[in-house]
C-alpha cells in the first residue's frame, strides 16, 4: 500500500459545522472556539460565510467573528460565498482564501444559490477574475459529486466535464463534496484517480461526510489514489440539508488520531483538538460524534493497561 507521508487538514467547523445548529451560537462562542482551533497546528481554518442573513442566520455574524478572531501567522482563514456579491464582500474585507460551491446536481444548485450549473460555472468564472485582482485564492468545492438525495447517481463523466470548464477560466484549486455522505471507497478511488490523472495541474481535496459510516473508509481510498488534502470538522459537527438525520463532516481529531497512527504526519496537536472538541461540545449544548473523545487513544488505552486500571 503505497500513501503519503504528510496530509493537510482544512478545518470547516466553524463554518459549515455550526451553520447546521438552530440555536444561534454566540459570536464570542464562535471566536473562542476558531481561536483555539488555531493552536492545534492547523494551516487552514474555514471560518464562516458571506451570505445573505436570511439563507443562513447563524452566519449573520460573519464580520464580526472575521474581526474579533486572533489571527496566527501561517494559517489561512477562508470564507465561503455563495455568488459574485458575496466575492465582492468577502474582497472588500480582505480574507485570505474564498471558497465557492457548485453543485453537480442541477436540483440542489438551483436551490442553494437559484443558479442553473452552467450560471454558477460562469458565475465561478468571473469571481475567479475578481479574486486575480484583489490576488486572493480562489477554491470552488464542486458539491455532491458522488450522488444527490434527488436526482441520483451523478456519472464521474459530468464531473470531470463541470472541473474541465473550471480548468479552462484558470481555476485550479477545487474541493470534490459529498455533504449527503453517499460516497462509498470504490467511487472515491475512481473519481480521485481519474481527477488526478486528467487534471495534474490541480490541487484536489475531499470534503466527506460520515452519513453512514465509511468517512475514513473512503480517505484511507482517497489516500490510496494519490490524494493528501481533506476537509473535516471538529467533532463531527454538521450535517446535510437534504438527508433527514444525517451525521456532520467527518471528524477532526479521529482522522487526525487515523493518520497519525499509520505514521502518516499532520502536523497538528492531538491533544489539542481534543480539548477544541470538548469546547464545541460545550458551545453547541450536546454530545457530538468524536470517537477519539469518548473513547481515547489507543496510546492512552495501552497507558491504562500497564498501570492496571
């Protein structure tokens, strides 16, 4: 088995980890919360959204958690938009990354930014310009790529075809989604090795969803194929719109724990994003998905055994 000796985490609870919670979190819980993320030795934090406050009232705040967060050197802080306004806020206050979605599937498109795939592939294309200019980094999260809890399978030909219209505007930083957690290691594997294959000249990462189980399964395909660069969210946090009682992102410290094991660096402090963890606990009111949080490391199981407790 052939994997990689190093792979970047990108950290998207604060953004779409919390957007899923109804209650609305505090401002200075959102802060507190990116402010520690910051120390576990993470390179890239996705902080929140420039979107309008009736899609997505918890993110109403986005300007003021962007203010009031302790930036580290070394550490990109994206924003998520939705559509060219939301590019030109984002530009106007200066962000370090902004990350756009475009749906594979026609449905959720039209219903996340009432845009057709063709209208946000060429929307992508002019804000792409836009952030030449202001010379901040474009990444366009190509969402549902693996299938859509509407229309179905979604054929690997019509993503490659949507990521070769991105190609040709310049764009070459794209995350592949499955936010209704639908992938399975099979496809992960195809889709990646095909994607890297066809476009060496883009760096790929991989947003999953543990929805039903097989999160690690498909980064440890994933990683298989060539690829280093996932996103994840501390402790689970999230969820998908579209499927009712689906489980968040797949989760921070589990991966990392994963990774670490098979001597794979991450470059990130286990023991902190632990706590990180247990702080978003504490901010959302519930107990969330973390493995590692319940149940430990394996270092720690074995520490317990030799002490004979």
């Amino acid at each position: 088995m052939k994997l990689p000796s190093n792979v970047n985490i990108v950290e998207v609870g604060p953004r779409d980890g919390l957007q899923a919670e109804a209650r609305f979190i505090p401002t200075s819980k959102k802060i507190e919360l990116v402010d520690a993320l910051s120390r576990t030795g993470l390179r890239k934090i996705e902080v929140t959204s420039f979107v309008h406050p009736k899609a997505i009232p918890q993110l109403r705040d986005a300007r003021e958690v962007l203010s009031g967060i302790q930036k580290r050197p070394g550490i990109t802080y994206s924003v998520l938009i939705p559509n060219i306004r939301g590019a030109e806020m984002a530009i106007e206050f200066g962000v370090d990354e902004i990350r756009i979605p475009v749906c594979a599937s026609e449905t959720v498109n039209q219903r996340n930014v009432r845009m057709s795939i063709d209208e946000s592939l060429e929307s992508a294309g002019k804000i792409h310009g836009l952030a030449q200019e202001a010379e901040i980094p474009l990444e366009v999260a190509v969402a549902l790529a693996f299938g859509c809890p509407f229309e179905g399978e979604i054929l690997p030909e019509k993503v490659i075809s949507m990521i070769g219209r991105l190609h040709d505007t310049g764009i070459t930083r794209v995350s592949i989604t499955d936010p209704a957690g639908i992938a399975n290691p099979a496809q992960v594997r195809e889709l990646t090795e095909l994607l890297l294959e066809t476009f060496p000249d883009t760096a790929f990462s991989l947003h999953l969803h543990d929805t039903r189980g097989l999160g690690l399964s498909c980064v440890l395909a994933a990683l298989e194929a060539g690829l280093t660069a996932f996103d994840t969210s501390i402790g689970g946090l999230g969820g998908c719109p579209f499927v009712p009682e689906a489980t968040g992102n797949i989760v921070t410290e589990d991966l990392v724990n994963m990774l670490e094991e098979m001597g794979i660096s991450t470059g990130i402090d286990l023991q902190e994003l632990i706590r990180c963890s247990e702080l978003a606990q504490d901010i959302v009111g519930r107990s969330l998905g973390s493995r590692i949080l319940k149940a430990g490391t394996r270092e720690q199981l074995f520490q317990s055994v030799a002490a004979g407790t």
